[in-house]
C-alpha cells in the first residue's frame, strides 16, 4: 500500500520505504539516474529537486513517454506529487 499521494506544490515527506528496483525494467533506455535526495521518511520541500534521470529510447519521439512513464512510477514508489 503506497502512502496518500500530496500536491507538488506543498511541503511532504518521503514514504518510509522506497523501492526503486523496477528502474531495471528500462534497461540501456536509462542512461542516468541520480536519486541524491531519497531519504527515507526525509521532508521534501516544495519544489526541491529530489533527482534527475536521462533516457535514451530507439525512437527520439518516444522519449517523452518515457520520461513521463518513469516520472509516474516514482511519483507511487516514493509517496509524493511530482512535478517536471
């Protein structure tokens, strides 16, 4: 059960525990992933960045919908709103 998802636009908190392990799923189309704020249970000011990702899909159209996909899976995994 994931924690009550908040606004991108307050102050929250981290979930207690944060399972990244499906970032494997999208193999050599992840070039980078940088979490450097994923604290469990840790404040997450509003705005504050929290990390980055670059992906590098077959088709340059298709980077978007990665990208957003991603952004979608780590909005659930660490129990906040995400903004891009």
């Amino acid at each position: 059960m994931f924690p009550p998802q908040h606004h991108a636009d307050r102050d929250a908190a981290l979930a207690d525990s944060i399972d990244l392990s499906w970032l494997w799923e999208y193999g050599e189309h992840l070039i980078d992933s940088d979490p450097y704020c994923l604290n469990l249970g840790s404040p997450a000011r509003r705005r504050e960045i929290l990390g980055r990702y670059r992906v590098r899909p077959e088709l340059f159209a298709e980077a978007n919908t990665m990208a957003n996909a991603i952004l979608g899976r780590f909005k659930k995994s660490i129990g906040i709103a995400l903004s891009q």
